[in-house]
C-alpha cells in the first residue's frame, strides 16, 4: 500500500538555522505530494504542494521539490524563524483511485531565538 | 482561515456515551474526508463523502458512522465511546477537478473519561 516515511524528531534549531526534513514515499504512478504543519493547539494548514516529478513547491520561504527517482519529497528552507516552530507533515495523495490522503508520522520543530 | 468548520472545538464525555461531531467543508467543495489525529497512531484516514454518498472508507470502527446531507455539511457519529477513543478528528475539504489539496478545519478535541 502507499505509505510516507518521514524523519521523526523532534528537531531543535536555532533562529536563521537551515533546515531539512526528509520525507520518502512509497506509491504507484506519479502520486501528489504535500507538506502541511500543525501550529500549538491549530489545525492542518496546507504549506506547500508538488503534482509532478521535478515540480518544486514553495511558500513562506519553504520549499520542497518532487524527486521521482529518489521517491523523495524533502523539505527545507534557509533561514528559520521562532514563529516556525511546528509540527510538519509529509503526505502523498495517489494517482487516480482513492482521494484520501496518507500522512507521515510528522516532525516537531522547535526554534529557540 | 482555511473555510472549513468543525464544532464543537472540544468534547468532553463518559464512556459508554454517543458523541456527533459536525463539519462544513469550504463554499463549493463537494468532497469531505473525517481523520483521526492521536499520539500512537498519528493522521489515519476514516472516510469520505462526495456529494452525499460514501466513496471511501478507512480505518473507521463500526461504532463510527458519518454521514453528509444536502446541504453538503457533515456529521461523524460515534458512540459507546471507549477511553482509547479520545483523539482529535479533523474534517478536510476539497474540489473536485485537477486540485488535489485538501483544506482542514481546526479540528475537535474528544476526551473520553
């Protein structure tokens, strides 16, 4: 079956830090991929999205690109703020058939000024 | 706002107890999906409704049931609650057509006690 293995943290940086979060999927075809993060105490906010193999997604200064090859779909961004402090979720959405979509563990983010 | 509604925000009840959750998925959306978020079993998918009917099923108990009326909005039925039952359940949203992103509400916290 599909399935999203993403790093499991928690992941602690420092403001302006790098940051990557890994994510791998397994799935046929050419699945739809997302990062979506949960802020304290919110819902699932939809970060960023990827529908084709090389498709970069990007927002907030986040970005992730589709690597078919590699079956990977990581996340990164250059310089982290406190207010990113989060938790990330990889997911994958597959071609045709089912809509639902199928989430990875998620990964705690923690941004200390 | 992602435009999708879920009352109550938080549900406190005894075991043994029925609960309904409710959802009003974004303006024009036909599809809505139910999810339950707990720390052991992370983001597991339970069902989803197009447009009225059924379309798929997840790991939903036979003690859940959900349905979607006319109006589009929908409800998740759960009842003879167990402690193990207290999570959090999201409502997604999404259209249908070439966009495959789903939108959340901010979810309800059930506490079973």
């Amino acid at each position: 079956g599909n399935s999203v293995t993403q790093m499991e943290g928690p992941v602690t940086l420092s403001e302006e830090a790098f940051l990557t979060i890994n994510c791998t999927y397994t799935a046929t075809g050419y699945p739809s991929l997302f990062w979506y993060v949960q802020y304290p105490g919110e819902g699932l906010q939809l970060l960023l999205k990827a529908t084709k193999a090389d498709d970069k997604g990007s927002n907030k200064g986040f970005e992730a690109t589709y690597r078919k090859e590699t079956t990977s779909f990581h996340l990164e961004k250059g310089s982290v703020q406190v207010s990113d402090s989060a938790v990330y979720f990889c997911a994958l959405r597959a071609q045709g058939g089912s809509e639902k979509l199928v989430f990875g563990k998620g990964t705690k983010l923690t941004v200390n000024p | 706002d992602s435009g999708v509604t879920q009352t109550p925000k938080h549900l406190i009840t005894a075991t043994g107890q029925r609960v309904t959750l409710r959802c009003s998925p974004r303006s024009g959306d036909l599809s809505v999906y139910w999810y339950q978020q707990s720390l052991d079993q992370g983001l597991q998918f339970l069902i989803q409704y197009y447009n009225g009917e059924e379309r798929a099923k997840g790991n939903i108990l036979e003690r859940f049931s959900a349905q979607q009326f006319p109006d589009l909005h929908s409800e998740l039925n759960l009842s003879s609650l167990e402690l193990g039952d207290s999570a959090l359940y999201f409502c997604a949203s999404s259209s249908a057509g070439a966009r495959p992103e789903a939108f959340f509400g901010q979810g309800t916290r059930l506490t079973v006690v």
